[in-house]
C-alpha cells in the first residue's frame, strides 16, 4: 500500500496563485511532484483556501516527513517574503459527516475522510476522498451609519490622551486588525502589561536581591556573563506581571465574573494561555481563545477609561447583517 499527504493553507485575499488552472503539478525534486488544489473554489485564482499534496510514499512515516517538510519551507518563506498565509501548525479536524454516511459510501466502494486543517496522511488507493464544504458570505452591519452616528454622538467628548494611553490604543488597534487568533490575544495581553503597574517587593525580598548581586560580584565569572546575571537579578526587585495582574484582579469587585467564571479565575486562565503561547503549546479551542481575547480587549479599555478619567463614552453596535452568496460541496 503506498500513501499521500494533504497540507492545508489560506490566503485571506484570493488570487495568491494567480495561475488560471483547477490545479497544477510542480516538481520540487527528481521524486517529488506536488500538486496544488483550490478547495473553496474552481480555480487557484479564485481561491483563498488551497491544500498541496503528493502521493506514491510507501510508509505513512514517509508521506508525514515530506509533508511536515512543506509545511516548514512554507513557514519559513511565510517569514521571509511576508506572504500572509495561515499554515496551520496543529492539525485538527474541521468538518465531518455521520458514520451512517461514511456507511454508505464505503458500501459503494469508496472510503470518505474527515476534512483536516493541517496536514493529514491516508492511503493513496484512489478510494479515499475528501468531503469540502466552502460558503462565501459577506457580514455587514445592519446600519451603515453607525460609526458616524457615534462619531457624532460623542462629539462633545474631549480625549487627551497621554503616551501611555496612545501607546495602549495603537497595541488594541493591532489587536483588532490582526487575523491570526493567538496574535490577537498576544497584542491585547501585552496591552495589559502597559496599562498594570507592577509593585516592588517586600524590603527582605529587595535585600535577598542585593545579596544575590553582591555574588555574582565577587563571583570568577566572565564580565559579560556577569554584567547579564546582575542585570537579571536587579529586575527581579519589581513583581513579575502575572503577579501584579493577579493582584489587580484581587481588587476587582465589578464585574464580578467574566466569562462565568470569577475575575480571579479569568485572570489565572489568560496568563495560562500567555504561556501557552509563549512557549507554543496547542490551544484546544480557537473560538475560545477569541472570548478570552475580546474580554481581555475589553478590560484593557476599562482600566484605560477609569485611570484617564475620559469622559463615558456611549456608542451603540447593530446587530450584523449575514449575507450568503454561495454554499458548494466538493469531493477532492
């Protein structure tokens, strides 16, 4: 039995590949043919979806290590070229249909597999195949207005704003802009850290500091090494951030849950994420990443709003008008 991989990948604009083909073949070594495929439209250049595969490999080890070897050079060109690509790093499933249904097809003859963002390897017999659901959809707001009605409703407002509350406003703003959802929950968390002030420790935990200062001072160490640890250590004199985030959240008594849990709670779950991210460990959940990000987007304007004293600022969002254009199903 030989197998194949498949690496799925966006594009938030279509026409990345703008070759006006269905698919093409690209040989990337004298073995290797890979084949590029639209998966939310009929050609590459109307496509914003894509996933690139190639088949023949006869281990599924095999068919991984090229495929995770696509995915690396893509990462890396991503990086270099500033292509804008989402090339997934964990793989999950995104969609599926019932086992009845798997039932039947295979019945038939065929053997339908579950839709993997990332990069997925099965069996290269030409029976197993794909189910692809692709929609178009524009969401609008149900008033087109509703910005300048605010604009103008908050007319009378005077905003003076300081560099610390310009510097918070400009970090939400790459928050609000940003498409990846880890990025947007990394740029309101570093919003946080502008906003918090963080205390000193205690005199004994200061005077412990000094202490460690003093070794690395008489200590035998290179300079550079030396002038490093110090430096090091004279920052620990100030509470780390999750500290100082923790302890605001203490002092929190409106609201008194975010996210039906306690503020205390919801603090502790967003540094967990923070650190997730940091030292990148799969988040399980995207879609409540976004909740986590929104409401944390949300505090930093609040505590912005209560340390500038900015006048109440009453704005009013409609409801979001849904618009579907197409729905299609592909068998790829």
């Amino acid at each position: 039995m030989s197998f194949k991989f498949r690496l799925v990948f966006f594009h938030q604009n279509p026409g990345f590949f703008r070759i006006d083909e269905k698919s093409i073949d690209y040989q990337v070594d004298s073995n290797i043919i890979i084949t590029i495929v639209p998966r939310d439209a009929n050609k590459l250049n109307e496509a914003t979806k894509y996933h690139i595969e190639s088949g023949g490999f006869t281990s599924i080890e095999e068919a991984r290590s090229c495929g995770e070897k696509i995915r690396t050079s893509l990462r890396l060109l991503n990086c270099l070229f500033h292509l804008g690509l989402t090339i997934p790093i964990v793989d999950g499933i995104s969609g599926s249909v019932s086992t009845a249904i798997k039932d039947k097809v295979r019945k038939d003859g065929g053997e339908l597999i579950d839709t993997i963002v990332g990069l997925h390897v099965y069996p290269d017999d030409g029976v197993h195949f794909e189910h692809v659901t692709s929609c178009k959809m524009n969401v609008y707001p149900s008033d087109p207005f509703y910005v300048l009605k605010s604009i103008k409703d908050t007319w009378i407002n005077n905003y003076n704003l300081n560099e610390q509350a310009t510097d918070v406003i400009e970090i939400l703003n790459i928050s609000v802009r940003e498409t990846s959802p880890k990025i947007k929950f990394l740029a309101s968390y570093l919003a946080m850290e502008q906003i918090i002030n963080r205390e000193m420790r205690t005199k004994k935990a200061q005077q412990l500091i000094d202490e460690f200062i003093c070794m690395a001072n008489d200590s035998d160490i290179l300079d550079s090494e030396k002038t490093s640890l110090i430096g090091a250590l004279g920052h620990l004199k100030e509470q780390s951030f999750s500290s100082a985030f923790t302890s605001f959240a203490r002092r929190i008594t409106s609201p008194k849950t975010i996210l039906n849990m306690p503020v205390v709670k919801f603090v502790s779950e967003c540094i967990k994420i923070r650190n997730k991210i940091a030292h990148n460990v799969a988040i399980d959940k995207i879609l409540e990443l976004d909740n986590f990000t929104n409401n944390l987007r949300n505090m930093a304007m609040s505590i912005l709003w209560s340390k500038n004293n900015f006048p109440e600022l009453l704005a009013y969002r409609p409801a979001d008008q849904v618009e579907m254009q197409k729905f299609e199903v592909r068998f790829l």
